[in-house]
C-alpha cells in the first residue's frame, strides 16, 4: 500500500490490489495498471473452481476493475457474460469505490469434456454468445449498457473492440494470471492466485488524430466501412510496447505496477497518480435477502421451503441465509401439503 507520509520528491508504491492511474503524455496515451493479490485469491479459493475456470474468473475481475475505477461516481458497474461454451456465465459487480464481487457458472460435464480434449482456453471455454458492460447509477438514474459480441475473442480482445465500437476510443488491454507458491512459517508452502492488467488508452487534443476505420455496422458513411486511415505514429508506439509485456510481468509481485510501467515508457516519460484501492467485499445482507425474497408470490416461497425453512445461499460469497417461512406469510406445513398434493 502507499506511504501516504511521503516527503516531497519521495515515491511510494501501491501495492497489491491498487489501481494506478497513469499518463505518458509525450505519446498522448493514458491508462490505469493493476496487480491483484489478496483480492483476487480470496474470491477464487473461495469457490475453488477448477484452475481454467478460475483464471477466466480472474482475468473478468482485472478488466472490471480497470474499467470501474475510471468511472466517477456513486454507483455499480457491472461486467457480465452470457455464452453457448463450458462457462456460460461471469460476472463480476464492482460497487464504487472499492468493492468487488465475482462468480462463475459451468456446466461440469462439458467443462471436463473440453479438459478431455484440451480445449481450456478462453476461447473454448466461453463460446459465442455476448457481454454486457452495465453502469448502474442508482435508482433514479437511467442505467447505460454496452453490449460486445463474444465470438471466439480473448477477453482482452472484446473490451479492445467495446472502446473501438461504443468509445471510438483506441484501446490496448493486457491481462495475466498466475498461480505461485510461497513459503509459509513452520515450513511447506501454501499457493495462491495472483492477477495483473494493464489498459493503455490513445487521447490526443486533436480528435482526427483518434480516427480508426469503422467497424461493419458502424456509423460511418456509407461505402465508408473498414476504409483505411493512416496510423499515429505515437498511438502504434503505444501498442508495440505493450505488445513486449509478459504475462509473468503483470503479475509477478516483484515486479510492481510502478517498475512494470518505468520499463515500458521510461524513454518517454510516465507519470503516475493516486491509486484506487480495490477489496473483496460483497454486498449481501439478510435485510436485501429478505426484501428479493419478499418479491416472490406465495407458490415460489412455499416450493422454497425445505425441513420448514428457507434456505438462500449467496452466489457470490457463500454466505448461508436462513429464514422462517412464517416471516413471508407461508405456513411451516406448506412443504407437507406440496407432498401430499394439496
């Protein structure tokens, strides 16, 4: 974490689960730069799901919480998947200013079919099919979602093509996981998850500087699609140095989010600012538990209820919720006379 008793002209480090900001402003580029510890290895030890579950997982909570931290607001973002493949479902809600949360959904006999036939990368294990990129404001504002097609695309790739599709802002994403043992007091060692991202993002002044060509389906005149623009020396600078980034970098603790991005733009220059410090740290609570299972009608709670209570687990924590049918209006016999078709 930072030292926030630095002197002037003193550098402090943020640390496993910050955010940091960054400029390189001779490129014209701006990003942010993450590497996730505690965070990320609470969430997935706690589900421990399969390892290429758990890195697609991962990979979900990087982009999530490089995209959220730019947003200034009082709010949710959400960033979702909905997919024909072995994982057909991620999400991961990051609340403003620091929480998140995460889980994924697999089919167990497709997932270990597609172990079977090697086929565990992204890609395979996700299918066709879309994510929804939500920015929920609160009740009394209107919520805004993006929506990118999933076609056999990295994760990596979809969000490039959301800012290109939605933005008009040319992206560049970096994302890692890593697994890594270390050694533990009274000997042995114990592993644990690790994740790292990286977002470079070309803003110049002028905006005919930002121009790429459209996507098919895009608003650019007709006959326009796809036409050829000349590339911005600064912008493919940007992408060729991202482009050296290892993997092992982004997520090696050793490493830091500060060294990794002096190694990339020393040579131009690059500026940090104040990190945005990300926790897990779900939501629920009995009280909103209670208030979704008030919602439902009187058939949904009595088939709810099992040895005379109703049990709600959360999806995303694993926190266990127990409730008396007698608080929503359902009598405790409701499961007796389903038995006896009454």
């Amino acid at each position: 974490m930072a030292d926030s008793n630095l002197e002037l002209g003193e550098f402090g480090f943020a640390g496993d689960d910050a955010v940091v900001p960054y400029a390189v402003e001779a490129l014209d580029a701006r990003g942010r730069a993450v590497q996730l510890g505690a965070m990320v290895d609470g969430i997935l030890s706690r589900h421990d799901y399969p390892a290429p579950v758990a890195q697609l997982l991962a990979e979900m909570i990087v982009l999530t919480v490089l995209l959220g931290t730019s947003l200034k607001f009082d709010g949710k973002f959400i960033a979702q998947t909905q997919t024909d493949g072995p994982v057909d479902l991620l999400v991961v809600d990051f609340t403003m200013p620091s929480s998140v949360r995460a889980y994924a959904r697999f089919d167990a006999e497709r997932f270990e079919a597609a172990v079977a036939a090697g086929e565990t990368g992204p890609e395979a294990l996700l299918g066709n099919g879309i994510m929804a990129l939500t920015i929920d404001q609160g009740e009394h504002m209107q919520r805004y979602q993006g929506i990118v097609e999933l076609s056999g695309a990295s994760l990596e790739g979809v969000a490039e093509t959301y800012f290109r599709q939605s933005e008009q802002i040319p992206t560049t994403v970096r994302l890692a996981v890593a697994r890594i043992a270390r050694r533990v007091e009274g000997g042995g060692f114990r592993e644990s998850w690790r994740a790292g991202g990286l977002i470079a993002q070309f803003l110049p002044e002028a905006p005919e500087r930002m121009r790429m060509p459209d996507l098919p389906g895009g608003d650019a005149p007709e006959g326009a699609e796809g036409a050829v623009t000349e590339p911005d020396d600064a912008w493919t600078e940007v992408q060729a140095l991202m482009a050296t980034v290892e993997p092992s970098e982004l997520a090696d603790p050793e490493v830091g989010v500060e060294r990794l991005l002096f190694r990339l733009f020393h040579e131009r220059g690059v500026r940090v600012f104040a990190p945005t410090h990300v926790e897990d740290d779900c939501s629920c609570t009995r009280e909103k538990i209670r208030g979704v299972l008030s919602s439902f009608s009187a058939d949904d709670l009595a088939d709810s209820v099992e040895d005379g209570r109703i049990a709600v687990t959360c999806e995303f924590c694993g926190e266990a919720y127990d409730f008396s049918p007698d608080e929503f209006g359902v009598g405790t016999d409701a499961e007796a006379d389903r038995g006896e078709g009454r």
